[in-house]
C-alpha cells in the first residue's frame, strides 16, 4: 500500500486487540502522504474483539484496591482507553481530507504511541494473571468519534482536547491509587503514558487552533459551543494544571476550565 492515510485503515479494521496494536506499529511511517483523498469508509470501523463486553457506563464501579482482581480490573480500564486511543488516532488519518501532511504523520505517531501504551499495559495485566477482555469495559470513547465525525473541528475539539485532555488530569490520582496497592510496575508505565500524552492533547490543540484560525472562529468561544453541542462529558477538578500548560492549552482556556465547574 503506497498511502499512509489508506494504510492506517488495516488497523483500524484488525478485530484482535493485541494483533490491532502490532500492526499499528508495523505501519511504515515513512509512507507517502495523499492528503487531498476522500476515503469512502469500509464497514466495519472499529474492528474490535468479541471481549471485552461492552457495558454502559454507568454500569461500571471503580474495582476495590484491595485484592489483585480489582487492581487488575483498573489496569484493564486503562487499557480499553489505550485501545480505543489507538483506533482514534487511526480514524483522523483516513477519514479527514485536507490537512497538512504534517498533521496525518502526527496522528500516526499518536496512534503508534497509543499501541506501545496498550501493549504495555496488556502485558503487564498478563503477569497479574488476567488478560485484555476479562472484564467489562464501555464505548464512551467511540462514541464521541461517531457524534464527531462529520467535523474535524469537532473532533479534535472533543477527543484530544477533552478526552485526552482528562487523562492528564486523572493520571495522578490513578498512579497513586495503583502506586498505592503495590503495583509500582503500573506506576511506571502510566508516567512513560503521561509523557505521551501531553504530546498527544499538544498536537490536539495546535491543530485546533491551525482549524480556529483557518475557518476565522474564536478557539474559546469555539469549544465551549462544540462541547455543548456534542455533548462533552463535563470536567472535573482538580485539573493538572502543570500537564495542561505543557501540552499547550493557554491562559484563557485554562481559566475558561475553571469556571466551568
Ligand atoms: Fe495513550
Ligand atoms: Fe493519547
């Protein structure tokens, strides 16, 4: 296959999360890049294994730390959200025609980043004796890539600089928790994931704003109308200030965050 942005389809399809994962690294970044494509979609997007069963989201309890289960429970959590991260990175690249080549090899990278997360995580849930599927997990994630995604704007606004964007602020709690009940191999893979994904939620907000500058729209004024629109899952402090300032998102967001609650 000579087009990175067709290439990133194989993936995006591939059912078996961890085979998804392995062929997401495979893909070959230095690929060619045909930006003006218009992809028609395949059916099938995501392709995704018959486990874990998908649940509502309120249907889930945060797992009691106290027995190995539970901790293996929260590792699972967070690696149904890597795994959904990767199909997420995936989908921007084929299915959004237009943008700078530079923003596709971004996502790629991204996407590439989200499979070591998962792969890392996976592992690590496989030495405390459970793997990838054993326990429920829920859908919000790909829902907000299906309400977005007839608009890029959209969607960057919404997945990156919102879903993402509270990664940041829960990976310190989350790291202590894990930290918390022995699991010190956890913690060290959650901050390699945290150094990624300041990266990630960066790229989300400097494309947002090259998108904001070319359609002539406010990014404040933007966001707080895409994410009523779309209805975002409402934020939370306390918010990691310090991650959110590194991965680029300025004054008058953040202030707009905080008076939100
Ligand atoms: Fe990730
Ligand atoms: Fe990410």
């Amino acid at each position: 296959m000579s087009d990175l942005r067709l290439a990133t389809l194989g993936p995006l399809l591939i059912a078996d999360a961890p085979a998804k994962a392995a062929a997401t690294l495979a893909l070959d970044a230095a690929l060619p890049v045909d930006a003006a494509a218009v992809i028609d979609e395949p059916a099938g997007i995501p392709g995704r294994p018959q486990r874990p069963r998908l649940v509502a989201h309120t249907s889930l309890k945060p797992p009691p730390l106290n027995t190995p289960a539970g901790v293996a429970a929260l590792v699972h959590a967070i690696a149904h959200i890597e795994l959904n991260a990767i199909d997420l990175a995936l989908d921007i690249c084929w299915r959004f025609p237009g943008m700078p080549e530079a923003f596709y090899r971004d996502w790629l990278r991204i996407a590439q980043e989200e499979a070591t997360h998962f792969t890392l995580l996976r592992d690590h849930l496989l030495t405390l004796g459970f793997d990838y599927g054993d326990f429920d997990a829920h859908n919000a994630l790909w829902d907000m890539a299906e309400r977005t995604k007839h608009d890029l704007l959209a969607r960057i606004a919404l997945v990156p600089r919102t879903l993402e964007a509270r990664g940041l602020d829960a990976s310190p709690g989350v790291r202590a928790k894990l930290v918390g009940a022995g699991d010190r191999q956890a913690g060290a893979i959650l901050d390699v994931i945290l150094r990624d994904e300041i990266g990630h939620v960066a790229a989300g907000n400097r494309w947002y704003r090259f998108l904001c500058e070319q359609r002539g729209l406010d990014p404040v004024a933007t966001y707080a109308d895409l994410a009523r629109r779309h209805q975002a899952p409402r934020l939370r402090a306390p918010f990691n200030l310090e991650a959110r300032r590194a991965a680029g998102f300025d004054e008058a967001e953040l202030a707009a965050l905080a008076s939100q609650r």
